[in-house]
C-alpha cells in the first residue's frame, strides 16, 4: 500500500463518519496564481461564526458574491483550526496563472468596510 492509498481510505473514513453524526460537510475551494494561494469561503460563513474580524490584510472579499478568499499561508489556518476535526475539505484548485490575471487581486481587502 503506498500513502496515496492510505490517505485516500482515511479521507473516505473520515468522510463517512461524519456523515453519520450528521454533521455538515463544506467544500472550499483554492484559488492560485504564481505568486499566491486563496481558500475561497461564504463571507456570512466568516462573520457567523466571528471569524471575519481575525483575518488580516492579506485576504480579499466580496460583499456582492457573499465570499472571502483567504490568504493561504496565515488566514486560511485560521478557518482550519475553528473547524477542527469538522474540517473537510473537497474542493477544487483553480489556478488563475500570473498575478495580473486574478481578479481576487482586484477584490476588497479585510477589514471588511
């Protein structure tokens, strides 16, 4: 068995036992360019839970689309360490390629105005 395998069989584990508590499973996605890395995330999610006001500068959101892209070395860990062991995550990667192409770049920055 090689750890491709053994990561897998957990993920499905954990997957499944989560399902049975009942507990909801969120999907984030991460959005990439060359020269950083976003969790994409609802941003009524972030305020709910009184998450919104500990993300740094670094981050973007968008009121009108209802989401906050989360800076992925410092304020993405902020939302994985909430979460705890209800952390899942199947998302997708969408790579944005050079910076000048993201349009996360062009967004809002936290402190949500």
């Amino acid at each position: 068995m090689n750890g491709e395998d053994d990561f897998a069989r957990y993920h499905m584990q954990q997957k499944a036992k989560r399902k049975s508590k009942g507990v909801s499973m969120r999907s984030f996605n991460w959005h990439v360019d060359a020269g950083h890395e976003w969790l994409e995330v609802e941003l009524n999610y972030l305020m709910m839970k009184g998450l919104a006001n500990k993300i740094s500068s670094y981050s973007f959101y968008s009121k009108e689309k209802n989401r906050a892209y989360l800076e992925g070395d410092m304020d993405a860990s902020i939302l994985y360490n909430f979460m705890g062991e209800d952390w899942i995550n199947d998302g997708h990667t969408i790579d944005h390629g050079m910076p000048n192409h993201n349009p996360i770049r062009n967004m809002n920055r936290f402190p949500i105005q």
